[in-house]
C-alpha cells in the first residue's frame, strides 16, 4: 500500500472559516484532512451550533459546481479580509510522477510481450483483450526478475492476475533512461498511459508472484516521501488549476455529489399504468433498468387497443428479469454490509385492470432457501427503508467513482439509536470497499464509533485574543495543548453533541502518545485479537504526544491525572516509546500513581528506546509507509501520520510479517497481564473498604470477605483457561 499521497480541503477566508488574521496558523488557512489519495472511508464533522458545520458542507459543494457567491466572504466588523479561497490540494509523491511512462501501439500480437505467471485461470486473455485493457490506465509495477529489469502488471479488469514481460531479453519490456517511455528492443511504443505503483505495491504482489515462474522479484526502499502540491482552487470569480502534470498518473480531482434524501412511501409505489411516467420513483427506477417507462404504457395500449392479451406478462417477465439483473444483486451486496441476516428480491407486476406495482420479497435466510415473503417498504425497519432510499436515491448511479466525495448532512435524521450505528457502519466499509469519501455532519454521537475516533473532525471556533471565526480540529487527542493551541477533544466531541460525559469507568482504557498509535494498535486488535472471549478488549485513546520538555511533560501528566478523575476511569494505563522523552513521562506519571510501561518494558528490554514504527519489520514498514510519517524531529504539520495510519487501519483484510505480529502480540500480552495485576489491586482496594467497615460491623466485614474470596475464585477460574502461554 505504499503512499501515493494525501489530500485536502482548504478554506481561505470562506464564511467564518480561515479568517485572516484570527487562525492559530501563519496563513488563514483552515484545512479538513481527507486521507491518503485513492482510499475511501466516513469523516464524521461534528461541532456545537454556529461554529461552522454547514459552512464546510457547503464550501466543499460549491467548490464542486465551480464558484462561489458574493455571500461566502467573511462579515465580521472591522474585519480586512482577504482573498475568498476554497481549494482542494493534493500533496502527491514525486517519485510516482517521475516513474509515470506510456505503452502501447504493438507492431505484433501484444501476447508476444506479455506472459501469465500461471495458465490455469478463468479469464481467457488473447490479442483482443489486451486492446481492450490497455484502453485505459492500468496499475504496473518496476522490478527485477532472474533476467535483470521487468515489468508486472496487475490486471483487475481480469481478476486481478498479474502479468510479467516475457524473458527473452528481444522481448523484454524495459525502462529506459528518461523514464517516460518503454522500449523493447528497438522498438518505442507509446500511447496508453500507465501508472507505476510504489515499492509496497511490489510487497502485496509478492507471494501471488511466488505462485509464477518470476523468482527474485526486486523490492526497493521506502524512503522519507517528498510530496508535491497540486490545487484546484475555487474563488468568487475565478478558477485557479494546476493540474495538468496529473495526466498519466491515474489521479485527479474528485467529483462532489450532495446527497439529499428523497422518501418513498407504499401508495407511490402502487400507480396506475397511465402516471408511470410523472412519478419520480418509477422515472428513477426505469433509468436503473435502462429502459423508457413507456414500455409499460405501452403493453396497456396494446392490450386496450389491439387485444394483445399477453402484452403485459411479456412486458412484466422482460421487466422482472432486468430488475433481477440490475438491481437484486447489487442491492443485497450491498446490504449485506448494513445487515447481515436476510435478503431481498424486487420484481414488478402489472394488473388487468391498469395497476402498476414495484414488489418487495423478504428471504429471512440469506441462502434463499426458503420461501420469500411481499412485504411493504411501510412496514420493514427504519434502517431497511434508509438503505432503500439511500440505494435508489444515489447508490444505483454509476456516475461515482474512485476518490469521489460524498456530502450527507445530519445523516443520523429519522434513525433509531442502533440504525444510525448500521448506518455509519454501512458508509465506513461501503467508502473504504471502493474508494469514496463520505462527510457526514452529526449531532448524534452514535455515528461516532470509539475505535473510529480517527474520522472525526471537529469545527471550533477560535478562542485566541482577538481571533474571529472557527478552525477545524483534524487529529484528536484527549488532552488539552495550549501550547499548540488544541482542544480537549474527545471531552469536546460530547459536549458539542450535547452528550452526557463518556462511560469508561470500568473499562481497560491503554493511553497512548499519538493517533498512529491509536489507529495501529487499534488494527492489529481489530485484526489479530477480536475475540471477545479469549482476548481483553482495549480501549485506546491518544494523548497528543509526551511533550517537548520537562515543563510540559508534567503539564501533560497532570492534566491526563485530571482526565482520568473526571470521567472516573478505574483502570487506566500509560503506554509510551522506551525514547527518553517516554522514560520522562513514565517518570512523572508515576508519581501520579498511573501505571505506566514504556514500549521497551512491555518487550522484554529486547529492543532499547524502543518506539512504535520499531514494532514493525523492515518489509512492513515499507509497505505501509512508516518511516515517513512519524519523526521525532519534524513537525507533522502535513497530517501525514494519521492519514497513513488511518490508512492503515482501512486496510481490508490487514496482514502484516510474522516479525511484526510477535512483536505486537508480545505487546498485547503484556498489556494483559497488566490488566490482570489491575484486577489484583482492585480486590486490594475492596479488602480495605472492608477493614474499614469491620471497625463498625465486625459481622458485616465477615460476610464481605466471604462473598469477596468466592468472587476471587471465581474470576480466577474463568481466567485461567484464558491465560496465554508463557
């Protein structure tokens, strides 16, 4: 997955956002972080009333038509604005521009280039296939085979297999010195844009190539990512564009689509033949299906007018087929990631007597292997009828693609509590499964999912002397900076939304330094360790790093002291690098009595200074981009550490080295025997509440030590089998 880039929004100057003059930057920018270019995923914006919600929706909106209006500038007294900007950046590796080259016009049988690392597959590629795939940008990758320089191509159009040049060195594709074109032999050919990949691409393809005949296939190494800036930017009257050195690199700039909801209700899907074609839901439904609602007005005429007797089951069979086709399947993949249990199918029928209807049948197995039920779109779950509107108002159109934005405003309206879950739920692993960005404006705190805290971005407004208007807060961490001029965020994300104060009283709460903490340890518990049952659940929550020196570590352990008593934690945990910054913290939590363990600690002392990206193999460190989103000596003010992480988190089905899953799970093992010794101290605590009470009920204190020792063993057996192996 190694780093393409990451993108952005900007807003210069735009309502009350990145007012000049009042942001805690040097410019009066204001940005919302989007993520690593080419991966998808559910931001949550969120804030009080006022601060600015609506306006970043509709900024993003605008930007999109192309122009903003006059009502856009800033109206604060006595306020010089500036320049009224909205801007999308891309910041996009320059290595990836410079291995950007072209292939196409073969002299001879594209076959002759090109081999198959194995035969046995079901997609039969010949001559006219290979026209067909390299029509468009296809993902390549630069490497070497036992014969020195080649190229793979992964084929997705074809199942994803993966293609290699054929060894003979006359036919061997290769790159030569400029870099923009690919010569065999003597011959040039251009023409078709192609998209290398970077070096983790070649780490994903590794084991598939292993299953070919490619042996030795040359990984090559991260370094630190030099990103180069690419705008589009939006203004009252004028577009400015650079982005024409985009071309052959497979990106672009996203498209925005607003989404608005548009109910359905029984009676309008039940209409007489002669309104088909005045009702919005049938006009929309025919557009899925590719056909004219006036096929159906149609077959009535024939039968009305010439006594075609069959005409309307012909039309409702060809209909029913076409709905089966494009709509039954699509419509339950994807509601399978909303829902799991049952199925549904659609189908249409038309009535003698000039009734028109669209049907709904429930299977309640997903297997089909019982008899469906016609149900009324009334009577199914809310849920089900957000995700029929959300499907046939927007997900049906096949104008969406790779990188696109999506804008849902309060997109928790008309939902019970466990729906908007599977509804957040639904837009995180819909976006991330194929590329799309969903922002969505919240006043619920149930579209918000604590190991998901990475999507919220919160819109503050801006408390500095003098300042005016709100920022937008990106990273969130659980302690106030005042030195960076960042909020107490999760604290604020509840008061924003009017919610009560978070409930982790008896939770295993793990506090670590950063985000990418957060989102990696998040991942591999996710990944490696989400059995409830034989694994302890944590709960991890960033502090916003350790601080730069001894005054503000302190600063930062005191108010983590002060955190943990207002939301009265029970079993908090510090978790910090074995640097000497770490060692200091842990120093000076300690004399706050919160346990703490450094990174080197919890493996053993097997690596000094141990720090996260150390964790991870050489391989995976590479192939997620690691080295260059954490530094100790730079600040981060590009965000990449948390978009990479982030991405990392999305990653489906996440793999990672057997030298890497040790290393963590080393480090989960000893982050549960801690919890373990937590317990220990608990009953500790208990026993002494109960020396206290036998001072004044001797009898009482019995009893309490009784029902305390058979609770003890209690816990113990059901642990033991738990207990991983030394």
């Amino acid at each position: 997955m190694g780093i393409t880039g990451i993108r952005k929004i900007v807003f210069e100057d735009f309502r009350n956002l990145g007012v000049y003059g009042s942001n805690k930057s040097e410019t009066c920018e204001t940005r919302l972080d989007l993520g690593v270019i080419g991966t998808g995923g559910l931001i949550c914006l969120i804030g009080a009333n006022n601060e600015g919600k609506s306006n970043v929706l509709d900024g993003i909106s605008e930007w999109g038509d192309g122009k903003l209006t006059g009502r856009d500038k800033p109206d604060f007294p006595g306020l010089k604005a500036g320049e009224t900007w909205v801007s999308v950046e891309y910041l996009v590796n320059e290595d990836l521009l410079k291995e950007v080259f072209t292939i196409s016009g073969f002299r001879e049988p594209a076959s002759k280039f090109f081999k198959q690392p194995w035969f046995r597959t079901r997609y039969k590629i010949d001559d006219e296939s290979y026209q067909e795939l390299f029509s468009e940008p296809v993902e390549a990758i630069y490497g070497e085979n036992d014969q020195g320089e080649a190229i793979f191509f992964k084929l997705e159009k074809f199942g994803g297999i993966v293609l290699t040049c054929a060894i003979d060195s006359s036919a061997c594709i290769r790159v030569f010195e400029d870099g923009r074109d690919i010569k065999t032999g003597d011959k040039r050919l251009t023409g078709v844009r192609v998209s290398v990949g970077g070096s983790g691409n070649l780490s994903e393809l590794k084991e598939l190539l292993k299953q070919g005949d490619v042996p030795g296939v040359k990984k090559q190494t991260d370094q630190n990512v030099a990103l180069k800036p690419y705008k589009k930017k939006v203004g009252l009257d004028r577009v400015e564009c650079d982005d024409r050195d985009f071309q052959g690199t497979g990106i672009a700039f996203p498209k925005i689509f607003a989404y608005e909801e548009v109910k359905v209700k029984d009676e309008e899907l039940r209409i007489n033949y002669q309104g088909v074609e005045q009702s919005a839901f049938f006009k929309m439904l025919f557009k899925v299906l590719d056909k004219k609602p006036s096929t159906i007005t149609e077959a009535y005429r024939e039968k009305l007018e010439e006594g075609k007797l069959n005409s309307l089951r012909s039309a409702e069979r060809e209909i029913c087929d076409r709905i089966k086709q494009k709509i039954d399947g699509p419509f339950n993949a994807m509601y399978e990631l909303y829902e799991k249990a049952g199925t549904y199918a659609f189908g249409i029928s038309l009535g003698d007597g000039g009734d028109v209807g669209f049907d709904i049948y429930k299977y309640e197995n997903k297997d089909r292997n019982d008899s469906p039920a016609l149900v009324s779109l009334d009577s199914q779950s809310e849920g089900f009828q957000k995700f029929f509107h959300f499907f046939f108002n927007f997900l049906y159109k096949d104008e969406i693609r790779q990188g696109d934005i999506v804008l849902i405003d309060e997109a928790e309206n008309s939902l019970s509590i466990p729906a908007q879950k599977k509804f957040g739920s639904f837009l995180r692993d819909f976006g991330i499964g194929r590329g799309i960005t969903f922002i969505v404006s919240t006043h619920s705190p149930n579209m918000l999912d604590m190991d998901h805290l990475n999507e919220v971005r919160m819109v503050v407004r801006n408390t500095k002397e003098g300042a005016r208007g709100s920022w937008i807060a990106n990273d969130f961490s659980v302690l106030h900076q005042p030195s960076y001029g960042k909020v107490d965020t999760l604290k604020e994300i509840f008061e924003a939304l009017g919610t009560p104060k978070l409930h982790l009283k008896d939770k295993r709460v793990i506090f670590v330094e950063g985000i990418m903490d957060y989102n990696i340890f998040g991942a591999y518990q996710k990944n490696y360790r989400g059995d409830k049952k034989q694994f302890t659940q944590f709960i991890f929550l960033p502090i916003g790093g350790v601080g730069g020196n001894n005054k503000e570590i302190k600063e930062k352990v005191e108010a983590l002291g002060n955190f943990i008593e207002d939301l009265d934690i029970n079993y908090p945990f510090l978790l910090v690098d074995g640097d000497q910054a770490g060692k200091n913290m842990e120093e000076e939590a300690k004399q706050l009595n919160i346990r703490t363990a450094t990174l080197t600690e919890a493996l053993g002392g097997s690596r000094e200074n141990a720090t996260l990206e150390s964790l991870f193999s050489q391989e995976d460190q590479e192939k997620f981009s690691l080295r260059s989103c954490k530094s100790k000596d730079r600040e981060d003010k590009t965000g990449i550490a948390a978009v990479v992480s982030s991405a990392l988190k999305n990653t489906p089905n996440l793999e990672f080295t057997e030298e890497t899953k040790n290393n963590l799970d080393t480090l989960f093992t000893f982050l549960e025997k801690q919890a373990n010794q937590q317990k220990q101290a608990s009953f500790r605590e208990i026993e002494s509440i109960i020396a206290k009470i036998a001072k004044r009920d001797p009898n009482r204190a019995e009893e309490l030590k009784e029902k305390l020792v058979d609770l003890q063993h209690l816990i113990q057996d059901a642990l033991a089998p738990l207990q991983p192996a030394e």
